[in-house]
C-alpha cells in the first residue's frame, strides 16, 4: 500500500518518476541497434540461359541438362535446381556453407565455359547471378478487386 500512499502524497515526485522513465526509454529505444535481416551470403548461384523460339521441353533437354550435367562435377555443390520456360532456362547451384560467393560464381563461370560447345549454338550469352539476401524484398504486396468493372485497361 506504500505505492498508492506515496502516489497520493507525492503526485509531482511520481509524475517526474514516470516522465524519467519515459525519457529513458526513448533514449534506449532510439541508440538500440535493429537489424532484422544480419549481413549474411548465401553460397548460391543462378544461371539463365535464354534460347529464342525454344518450348519447355527443348530448354530442359538441350539446355538444363547439359549444363546440370556439367555443374554436378564442381566441388562443394549441395542441389542443383533448374527450372525450364518458354525461351528460358534457369539453374540454381547451391553450394555448402563453407564456400565464398565469389569463388563459386567463378568456378561456376569456368564451368559453364567448358560446358558452352555443348549446348545448342543459337543460345545467348548465359547470365549468371549470385545471390544477395540484402536484396530481395521483404514483402510483396497484391490488390485486387471483386468488381467485375474494373479491368486492368479500364485503371
């Protein structure tokens, strides 16, 4: 009961009291460093290869494969991932954790130069990306309506 008498007696000392640890606080919060996504590399790399006028089917045959073929043979890789599209071919190398972004994007660079007489001529020159977490979005966002009235060429 000592709170609440003291509190009754003394409003200006509880008053100053609270207002202490409100400034306090907001000093705290202001200094306290906040870093929801820590600078971390991922040892992945992305190969895209874009081969004009080809269907799913030739891109994984004539693409996907041969360079997955050529890709298993590098140190450190854990899963390899492709994905075939219309006119587009994307292979992801995943590598263990001990191994440094930039050498394996140059061994995958390397690689894919050995692999290149193999595939098809008419392809264009492969991309190939690393990952960067810092990069990627946090959120994406879709609005979408239920009236049937507004339609993307009447916005």
């Amino acid at each position: 009961m000592w709170v609440s008498d003291t509190s009754i007696r003394q409003p200006v000392l509880v008053t100053m009291m609270m207002l202490l640890a409100l400034v306090m606080g907001l000093i705290a919060y202001s200094s306290l460093p906040v870093n929801m996504l820590p600078d971390a590399t991922l040892p992945a790399v992305a190969v895209s290869v874009v081969l004009p006028g080809a269907g799913p089917e030739e891109i994984a045959d004539q693409v996907a494969k041969p360079i997955e073929d050529g890709m298993g043979t590098l140190e450190g890789v854990k899963h390899i991932t492709s994905y075939s599209y219309e006119n587009l071919g994307v292979l992801v190398i995943e590598f263990g954790s001990e191994y440094q972004v930039d050498q394996v994007t140059q061994d995958v660079r390397d690689k894919l130069t050995q692999v290149r007489p193999t595939l098809p001529t008419d392809i264009q020159e492969p991309i190939i990306q690393k990952f960067d977490i810092a990069t990627m979005p946090i959120m994406s966002i879709a609005v979408a309506s239920k009236d049937p009235s507004l339609t993307p060429d009447r916005l």
